[in-house]
C-alpha cells in the first residue's frame, strides 16, 4: 500500500460545507457551528471541542430543546460525552497490534489489495453494489434512500465535489469489494464511512480497510487524532474498533434544557434521556 497518498485537511467551514451538501442540518452561531442531531437540540459540529458555558452561543431553536457540549478540565459538568479515538496515530504499526489482529490483516491482504478511488463513474458503477450488498445485510436506515441508483448516484457526485475527502477501495483483482471514505478536518482525521460485500467480510476486509487508514495515517505529521465515532453505534461497531486499538474515552460535559423538554425524555424518551449521559437529575443545571 502507498502509504505517501495523504489527506489534504479541510478546515471546519470546509467540512461545515461538506456536510451541508451531504444533507446534515447545521447552523452558525458567532463562529461555532452547531449540528441539530434532534429537532430543537444541538452539538458542536466537531464533536470533540471543549467550550466553557461562557463561550456558548447556541441556536435560537435550542431554547425549546437544548445543547450539549465538551467542557475544558476543571469547568463544573453535569454529564458525559463517550468517544471512540485513536489517540497516537503516529505510533501505530501492523507489529503494534495482537497476533490475531495481524493474522486477519494478512490473510485479508492475500485477496485484497487497497488504493484510492479517483473516477466518479467507478464510483458509482462499482460502489453502487458494494452498498446494496451491505444494505441487504444490516437494513442500515440512515439516508436509505441511496439503495436507490440515482440517489447513489447523486450522492457520490456530491462527495466527488470535495476534492480533500478521500475514498479507498478494496479490491479483489478488479472487483471492488468495500469502500472506506475518510477526510482530514484541521488535524483530526474522521473515518467517516465504510461499507463492503457481505462476502469480503469473510476475508477480513475490514481489518484491511482500517489498517489501511491507519497505516496512512502514521505516515502523516498532520494527523494528530482519527475519531472513529460517538461510542453507542449498533451492529457492535464499538467493540470492532475497540478490539482494535481504539480508545472509549468519556469527556466530561454540560447539557443545558429546556425543563419541559428534559421531562418529555425523561418520561417518554428514557432512551434517548439516556445517550446524553446526565450523571443524576440533582446534577443536572439549567
């Protein structure tokens, strides 16, 4: 693998603009840009970001719902923001990992091999199947309407037009058989997306896949952190990366809401009352 194929870094307008295109719902507010993950409630679009409560200016909208957000060591938080991070990029290695580990990525590497796809209408020929394959198996919901061709189609010419977002392919001869796309924002690089054949799975095709990512990464100064995703994704996607160096790191952070709307989750939405990882209700402060 040519580990000298880099990403360019986006800075956080750049991704705000890509994710836009992508259809996420994001709004600015005083240079901070916000994420509506539920309808009246917000994050910082970079997940990861600390912000003391008097740095917050969040959505007008937010005042029916509310925010959450990461705040720096020592500031008072009422609940908890869980993390999937590779924390040292450049001290990643195939040696470093356990001996199943690089068993899997060998044998994966027998059958595949992993270069950039750089051709829209590759792309789209060959993706479209990589993604009904993987539809069929997990019935993944989100933005289901790209099962459909034409919407397949328009999505790919969207990430086409970001030319910093950087897609891979793993290839069976000249099969493609599973897709990783990634994008460097500022020094943070986001495995974003990865789909693939049911029967590459098999093969260790995902071993592969982010052990390419990583691999690339290691070999870049300007990567500082991959971020896998929030912790809680289905399909045990969690323990798929933990398993594999990743670390779960739960970040102390503040939610402010909304009394009416805290109590509709507490009372209706106890799973999604969940997920914001109020510590106690006596902790919790407006």
């Amino acid at each position: 693998m040519d580990v000298t194929d880099k990403w360019q870094s986006m800075t956080t307008s750049e991704y705000a603009a890509l994710e836009i295109a992508l259809g996420a719902r994001l709004i600015a507010t005083r240079n901070m840009w916000w994420r509506r993950v539920r309808p009246c409630f917000y994050r910082p679009l970079l997940p990861y970001c600390e912000l003391s409560p008097g740095e917050v200016r969040p959505p007008l909208a937010s005042l029916l719902g509310g925010v959450q957000h990461i705040v720096p060591a020592g500031v008072p938080a009422n609940s908890h923001i869980n993390l999937l991070l590779f924390d040292t990029p450049q001290a990643y290695s195939l040696e470093s990992l356990r001996a199943g580990s690089r068993y899997h990525i060998r044998r994966a590497m027998r059958s595949f091999s992993v270069r950039p796809i750089v051709r829209l209408d590759e792309f789209i020929s060959q993706g479209y199947a990589v993604y009904l394959s993987f539809y069929e198996r997990t019935h993944y919901s989100y933005k289901k309407e790209r099962t459909d061709r034409r919407h397949f189609a328009e999505w790919a010419c969207t990430i086409f037009r970001f030319p910093k977002v950087r897609i891979y392919g793993a290839y069976h001869g000249e099969e493609l058989a599973s897709v990783s796309i990634s994008y460097l924002v500022e020094e943070v690089l986001y495995t974003a997306t990865f789909f693939s054949k049911s029967e590459a799975l098999d093969e260790y095709v995902s071993d592969l896949m982010l052990h390419a990512i990583r691999e690339r990464a290691a070999a870049s100064e300007n990567v500082r952190m991959i971020f896998a995703a929030h912790a809680g994704m289905e399909r045990g996607l969690d323990e798929f990366y933990l398993r594999r160096g990743a670390k779960l790191v739960s970040k102390p952070a503040r939610v402010t809401m909304n009394p009416l709307a805290l109590k509709f989750l507490k009372t209706f939405r106890k799973d999604r009352y969940g997920k914001l990882g109020i510590e106690t209700h006596e902790g919790y402060h407006e």
